[in-house]
C-alpha cells in the first residue's frame, strides 16, 4: 500500500493546484461596470484592513506563547506551534481574497441567469475550502515527516486551535456589529433596504460577511480538520505494535481531501428544481468517493490489530453523521420548512413572541444532532474501541473540503447582491442574487452545524488524547477536584458567550450612532444626492472587534491552566468535559435559533404575510437582529472555544502533571 504521508503530501499539493485553478477561473470571469468595481474593491480594502491589522494584535501574542512553549514544553513543539499559526492564517487569507473578488463576478453573471451565477460563487467558495484542506494535509503529513514524531504535532493543532479561536472572535463581533448597526438605522428606523448605498455601515456589513463566515469559518474548520486528524493519530499510538494505526486517520484524510476535488466537480451538472440540491449532489458523491476509497485502503492494509471492516464502520459513523447534521439543520432553518414559517407566523402578534419561537426552535433543534453524535459515538465505540470514535471524527472533518466550499459560497452571494442593489443593476439581477443569498444563508447554517457537529467529535478524540497524556485511566465523578473542573467547563461556554455578546452589542451601538450621525449631518445623503462615508463604520467596526476580543481569548487558554495547575489534571479532565457538553448545547441553540430568525425574515420578505414593510416584517427584522449575534458571532466561536480548552490542556500535559498544586 501506498505510504500514509507520502499519500497526504501528494494530497495536499494536488487540492492546493487545484484551488489555484479555481482561483483562476473566477478572476478571469467578467467584473462588470466600473461602479460595481469600485464597490467591490471598497470590500476588498475594507476584509483586507481587518484581517492585517488582526494578525498585527496577534503577532506579540504568538511570540510570546511560542517562547513558552518552547520553555515549558520543548522546541520542536514551539515550532509547530509557528507553523499551525502561519497555516492557519494563510488558508483563511486565501479563501478570503477570492471570495472578496468573486462577489462582483457572480453579481455580473447574474446577468446571463441564476447557473452561470452559482457556478462562479461556488468555484470562489471551494477555493477556501481546497486550500484550508491541502494546507492542513502538507502541515501534519510534513512535520510528522520531518520530526518522526507524533508531539511536536500538538503544537501544530494549538497553533491552529489559536487563530481559530481569534478569527472566529474577532470576525464575528465585527460582522455582527455591522449588520446590526446597519439594520436598526437603515431598516428599521430610516426605512430603506438592505443593502441601500445612502447606509453608511453598508460596506462595513459585507466586509464583515467575508472576515466572519469566509476567513473565520475558514480558520474554525481548519483547526477541526488538522486536530482531528492529529488527536486520532496520538489514539493510535496505544497500539504500539505497529505504526500503521497512527497513520490510518491521515490516510482517511488524504482520501477524503482527494474525494472532495471530486465531489466540487458534481456541483451545477444538471438542472435541480432546487438550488440546495446542486450541493447534495457534490457533498453525495464527494461521501462514495470516500468511502469507496477507504474501503480500498483499509482492507488492504496489513498488520492491523482491529479488523478492516471494524475501522471501515467507523468511517461510515463520520460520512453518516456529516450528511445527517446537514439534513437535520436544513430542516430548521430553510424557508420551504415548518420551523422557519413558524417563526415568521409567530412575528404576526409582534417581536417578543418572534423570539419566543425562535428561542424554543434553537432549544428544540439540539435534540437529533446530539442523538446523531451519540449513535456515531456508540456504534464506532463497539467496532473498533475508543480509537474508533477518533476515525470516525478524522473521517468526518476529511470532507472539509467541500463542506466549506459550500459556506464561503454564502458571504460571496451575499455581497453579490449587495453590489446589485448598491450599482443599481436591473430587477432581474437582483431576482438571480435574492435566490442565491437565500441559499447562502442555509449553507451557511448547515455549515456552522456540520461545524458545531466536527468540534465535538474532534475534542472528544483531544480529550481522549489528554487522558492517555495524563495517565488517566479514568475519572471519577464523585471525586470534589472533578466536580469542581466539570462546574468551570460547564460555565465557560456561558461567560464566554455573554463577553461577545456585549462586544457586539458595544459595537453595534457605536455603529448606531455613527449612521444617525450621517444621516443628519450629511446634507443630500438620505436623497441619493451625497456619498456617505463609510469608511468610517469599517474602522469602527475593525476597532472595537480587535479592543473587545482580548478578554475571551484570554480566559480560553488560560483556565484550563489555572484548573490544571491549581486542582490537578483530573479536574482539568472535569472541565473538559463540561465544556464539550456544555458548548455543544448552546453553540447549537444559538447558531439554529439565529439562522430560524434570519430566514423568517426572508420568508416575510418572499411576500408572505405581509411582505416588506409590513408589521410582521417589522418584527421579524427585530428577531433577526436578536439573532445575528447568536449566529454569526457567539455561537461559532464556541467550536475554537472547545478545541482550545482542549489542545492547550494536551500541550501542558506533562508540566500540569509535574507541577500541579493539588489544593484540592
């Protein structure tokens, strides 16, 4: 059989040439009239500003760490570390500038009709996924070559794991800050539609799409992916008699990357009466691919302690639980089902029971996804141990690929149709975009699912990890510094939240402010007749989003730290697992509840109920503010949250059980 890491490498090179081919095809596509260039490069310069001067504020954070780190731990860790971080960073940075630039091409080919159209955003949204997946291939499969050893590897994830954590934070209190802003003066108050030129925090709002569901869910799945992969590979050195089983999950890896290229190709071939079905099409045949080449790899592995067709089951659990997830949470938050229209009927008698609705579809809709995992999690149990559950996970996150191809396609439709509406492109164009942007926000939130879904299983495997790090052979729950760790994992979730929640809220109010300002200050705005400055909302935005994020990041990696160092590691193995259940909970309550609002916003707007402008509609915009944060901000950013609790926790291992004070 072909060797693991020569396969991930060839892997990797080939989903990266791959994406460079991608690139290529949007660019070379048509960009339109020069208003809508000049729009597009206002985002650009807007996506471009947040993200360099995010990587500034991270830079002495990182320094510092990587110097810990290699005092602490040892130096090849510290290096991995860098190199996790740079990884992490360049495949949100990729995907980031071609999603910026694909959005004016997808707006002119709406033009010629909805499939040219959906093919550019698609091509633009896959070239995020194919270099986060081929980047994290070449990172593990390369320094596993280089150092011979699975350690260093750890810091590889934490470095992932931080970037993650930033991007998702930082991304997700600046977009929310702006759409929020821009919805409550423009809509609600002034009247005017989504994306109307004379709002100043427009272009503030389709900058943030890019820095918050491109770049940062970008970074978020690429951490899933490679810590995955890394924690699976760490399962497999329990069984020392080989080293085929640490090499198995990144053979799955590399098949499931390859089998996304694949399945991208299966996107737009035919005529569906749905647009949401071109992209069950590529997810479908990226999953036989898959399996049919793990298949083939496994049952003709030699030397393998657990029986092929046991490992095999175990793949099936990851491809089983990525189609679920995503048919589960389409069903609670597209238009066409009864979750959203109850939302949106709910809206008829006012905002407070919107949101009442709303709030019991989020609580409702954590019910079949936690069942999924359960089952995945029992099932490759049973077959194949705990080293079951990894692979499952590994094959799960190794359909990334496509899988974000599909979310970076919504802030690139999204921005298409602001740019019609914003160069004032005919009806028709915008009828082609509206139908787009309505998909986008599906995708996006059976993204942020499949997401919430792969953090979990891949912490599990981390967590797994941590015990054999540990020599924890097992926790007891009766024992007091248990208690105590799981009662902290079990908050953090909450105060975390709650500090991005009153980020965005600080900044959507500065946001606020702002608007009103120019709406009353600047003569001939709201007329059409002057130019509003929105320069001036993007660097609001960029300023608050990097000022408010300090405080989350700060508690994310330092108490699992202080637990451990002050209570022990079985109270850090408590925390754990507080975090991982109490995350998954709420991460999909708020990112459901939120998109349940957005779309029964949509629904309202389709011309039911009312339609635009109508009371019901009033109330539905006051929901789907609600839910912005909760959804594009708060609820994302607990999948880094889980994975870094975890990975800092698997990194400081060995000094937590050298050095640990024991109060308790």
């Amino acid at each position: 059989m072909i060797d693991a890491v020569i396969l991930a490498l060839v892997a990797g090179v080939l989903t990266l040439v791959y994406a460079l081919f991608l690139a290529f095809r949007v660019i070379r596509s048509p960009s339109g009239t020069a208003e809508m260039i000049e729009i597009s490069k206002a985002i650009q310069e807007g996506a471009n500003a947040f993200l360099m001067r995010q990587y500034k504020t991270l830079l002495p954070i990182v320094i510092i760490l990587g110097i810990l780190i290699g005092y602490g731990v040892d130096i090849p860790t510290s290096l991995a570390f860098i190199v996790g971080v740079f990884s992490s960073a360049l495949a949100g940075y990729i995907g980031m500038q071609v999603s910026v630039r694909a959005n004016v091409r997808v707006a002119e080919a709406a033009k010629q009709g909805l499939k040219p159209a959906l093919g550019i955003a698609f091509n633009g949204g896959a070239v995020t996924g194919m270099a986060l997946a081929g980047l994290g291939l070449l990172g593990v499969a390369g320094l596993y070559m280089y150092f011979g050893d699975l350690v260093p590897l750890i810091g590889y994830g934490f470095g992932a794991s931080l970037i993650s954590l930033f991007a998702r934070v930082g991304g997700g209190i600046y977009t929310k800050a702006a759409d929020v802003g821009a919805d409550l003066v423009g809509k609600i108050e002034a009247g005017i539609p989504e994306d109307d030129p004379r709002n100043p925090a427009v272009i503030a709002d389709n900058v943030g799409d890019n820095v918050g569901d491109c770049a940062g869910m970008a970074a978020d799945v690429f951490e899933s992916f490679v810590v995955t992969v890394i924690a699976s590979m760490l399962i497999g050195l329990t069984f020392a008699a080989t080293d085929v089983m640490i090499q198995i999950p990144l053979a799955i890896a590399a098949i499931g990357v390859i089998a996304s290229i694949f399945g991208s190709m299966f996107v737009g071939i035919g005529k569906q009466k749905k647009i949401m079905s071109y992209f069950y099409t590529g997810i479908l045949a990226a999953a036989i691919v898959m399996l049919a080449g793990s298949y083939y790899y496994l049952t003709n592995t030699a030397d393998l302690p657990i029986p092929a067709t046991s490992l095999f089951v175990a793949v099936i659990m990851g491809v089983v639980v990525t189609m679920l997830l995503f048919m589960i949470t389409e069903y609670y938050t597209a238009t066409d089902n009864k979750p959203v229209q109850m939302v949106a009927n709910a809206s008829k008698t006012g905002a407070a029971t919107n949101i009442i609705q709303g709030l019991a579809i989020g609580m409702e809709a954590t019910v079949l996804p936690v069942l999924v995992i359960i089952f995945a999690i029992v099932i490759s149990f049973k077959v194949a141990g705990l080293y079951g559950v990894g692979l499952a996970a590994a094959a799960m996150l190794s359909l990334s690929g496509i899988i974000i191809a599909v979310d970076a396609y919504g802030p690139i439709t999204d921005n298409a149709g602001g740019i019609a509406e914003m160069s004032k492109l005919p009806a028709k164009v915008r009828k082609v975009t509206d139908a787009l942007d309505a998909v986008g926000n599906t995708t996006k939130a059976t993204t942020k699912g499949f997401a919430i879904g792969g953090a979990a299983l891949g912490a599990l495997a981390l967590f797994v990890a941590f015990a054999e790090a540990a020599h924890l052979e097992t926790v007891n729950l009766l024992d007091t510094p248990v208690v105590v760790g799981l009662f902290i994992g079990g908050l953090l979730p909450f105060i975390f939240s709650a500090l991005l929640m009153l980020a965005v809220g600080k900044a959507a109010f500065e946001i606020v402010e702002e608007v009103r300002r120019q709406f009353r200050e600047i003569k001939g705005l709201m007329q059409g007749k002057a130019r509003a400055d929105y320069a001036k909302c993007v660097d609001i935005s960029t300023a608050t989003a990097l000022r408010e994020l300090a405080l989350p990041g700060t508690i994310a990696v330092t108490v699992p730290l202080i637990v451990g160092f002050a209570f022990g590691a079985a109270a850090l193995a408590g925390l754990l697992a507080g975090v991982i259940a109490g995350g998954l909970m709420l991460a999909l309550t708020m990112t459901t509840a939120g998109a349940a609002w957005d779309n029964a916003k949509k629904f309202i707007e389709e011309g039911n109920l009312g339609g635009k402008g109508s009371e019901t509609h009033k109330a539905a915009i006051v929901g789907d503010t609600v839910g912005d944060p909760l959804k594009d901000t708060a609820g994302p950013a607990l999948n880094a949250l889980i994975k870094v609790v975890n990975t800092v926790s698997l990194v400081f291992a060995g000094l937590i059980i050298s050095q640990s004070l024991g109060i308790i």
